[in-house]
C-alpha cells in the first residue's frame, strides 16, 4: 500500500471516530442572535395583529435573564410549569412574578420556534374577547398577546430520554420554554384593552400597531442565575461534553502523531 493511501486511511479512520464522538442531538444557544430575533419576531408578530386591535400592546423584546431561567427549567425535560414563578429572585432578579409557556414534541425535525408558537398562537380560536372566556386551553395566547409583557427569554433543549409527562415521553423530543415579564393572565382582566392600534401608547412611538419605549426596550446584562438550576448541582450538558471532548481530543492527537511517525520516519528528527 502506497504511503499517500496509508494517510488517506489514518484520515478517514480519525474523521469517523471524531465524529461518532460528537452528538446527534440539536443544540440551541439562548445567546444566538438568530434564534433570539426568531423568538421576538414571532411573538411580536401575533402582539401586532390581534382582532379586535389592540390600543396599548407594547413591543416585546428579549431579556437575558428570562432566557437563563427558560433553559434551566427546560434542562429537566419535564411537561410542567416551574413552581418557582410566583417565588422573589427564583425566576428573575427583578421580576416578581413571571409568566411561562411551554411546548413539547418529537421527532427533533418537528420543532421551530415558529411551529411551537403557532401552537399557542391557534388557541385564539379558543378565546372570545368579548367574555373574556376560554372555551378550550387559550392561556397561551393570552401571554403571547398580554399587554403589558413586554420582555421574553425561551430556550429550547433536546431530550434525548424523551419529555416526562408526555405521551411521547419515550422517544427524543425537544421542549420549548418561553418566560414572561411582567406576567400574565390574570383572572377576570382582558389581555389588552380594544381601541385603535396605538391609541393608548401614551406618547410612545407606535410602530406596527405596538407602543415602543427606548427605555423600556433597551437590553439589560445580568450577572445572574436561578439557585434552583439543576447544573449547578450537577454536571450538565457542556460538563458531558467536557468530559467525552477532551479525552477523545487527546486520543485524536495521538493517533494523528502515530500515524505521521509510522508512514514519515523521517518527519521526527532528535539531536
């Protein structure tokens, strides 16, 4: 066998281990701006266009600390609301309480953010402005399109053991978490008030039927995590992969050395 074919199979052989090495499971970073404008995007979209019009929705944009608690409940891949939202300092640092949605489904292809949340979107059908009645599950929507929320943080995590509390719960599936502030649908009070679009902003810019406020909307840094979330507790998925990554690395490397001494005597020269 010729010394190119002798690298050519040293290569193949470290590129299928190095990627059998890596997971098959969907990544999602509540840091990435693309999944970040995806969410805002589309929650802003259902705020803009709700019948009857709306006069005091306000534009909703991210909060990075709504976000870390998302992904912290999420990581339990439990179908359940977190018992922490009505909790001081459990939820957010400076939200008290939070709202929440939740979505689940499997296969992993199923989910995107705007699959999950026309789920919730569809509830409207469910819900009569005028009696301020439900007549199936619309809480959903009415989060989605309350007023007076106007910062959102989700994340998305895969579970590869399947999403407890679902009849799917034995197959891989993603849940969805979508955190509010301020909160939500309470009881007896309608999720925005009917007038035209934009006539309760009180000043504010009006842009595509929602109340914006510089101020309000800016984006905040918090130095902040739940004291309930399960990695600090124990060794979550970037700690795994830590821990499959560096071995693998450090094995990569010795085959990569074995391989260019064994078929390049020469390369390795020692005075």
């Amino acid at each position: 066998m010729s010394d190119s074919l002798h690298i050519l199979l040293c290569v193949t052989v470290l590129l299928l281990f190095f990627s059998h090495s890596r997971t098959a499971e969907p990544f999602f970073d509540i840091t990435d701006p693309a999944f970040i404008n995806e969410c805002i995007k589309e929650h802003n979209r259902y705020r803009a266009n709700v019948m009857p019009a709306a006069s005091n929705m306000r534009y909703m944009t991210w909060d990075e600390a709504l976000a870390i608690s998302a992904r912290a409940w999420a990581s339990n891949c439990i179908f359940k609301h977190n018992p922490h939202l009505q909790q001081p300092g459990r939820m957010h640092p400076t939200f008290t309480p939070v709202g929440e949605n939740i979505w689940a489904g499997f296969p992993y292809s199923k989910f995107t953010v705007n699959s999950a949340m026309k789920l919730w979107g569809d509830e409207v059908k469910d819900y009569s402005y005028n009696s301020n009645q439900c007549t199936n599950v619309c809480g959903h929507f009415t989060q989605v399109v309350w007023a007076d929320t106007y910062k959102v943080g989700c994340a998305a995590q895969a579970c590869p053991n399947g999403v407890v509390d679902t009849s799917f719960s034995s197959n891989p599936g993603i849940i969805f978490v979508c955190n509010y502030a301020t909160a939500g649908n309470y009881p007896g009070v309608h999720p925005y008030r009917n007038r035209k679009s934009c006539s309760d902003c009180n000043g504010e810019k009006c842009e595509t039927n929602l109340c914006r406020n510089s101020t309000r909307d800016a984006l905040k840094s918090y130095n902040w995590r739940p004291d309930w979330d399960p990695a600090l507790f124990s060794c979550g998925s970037f700690c795994k992969a830590l821990l499959v990554i560096r071995p693998a690395s450090i094995l990569l490397i010795f085959l990569s050395v074995f391989c260019l001494q064994r078929y390049y005597t020469k390369l390795f020269v020692y005075e």
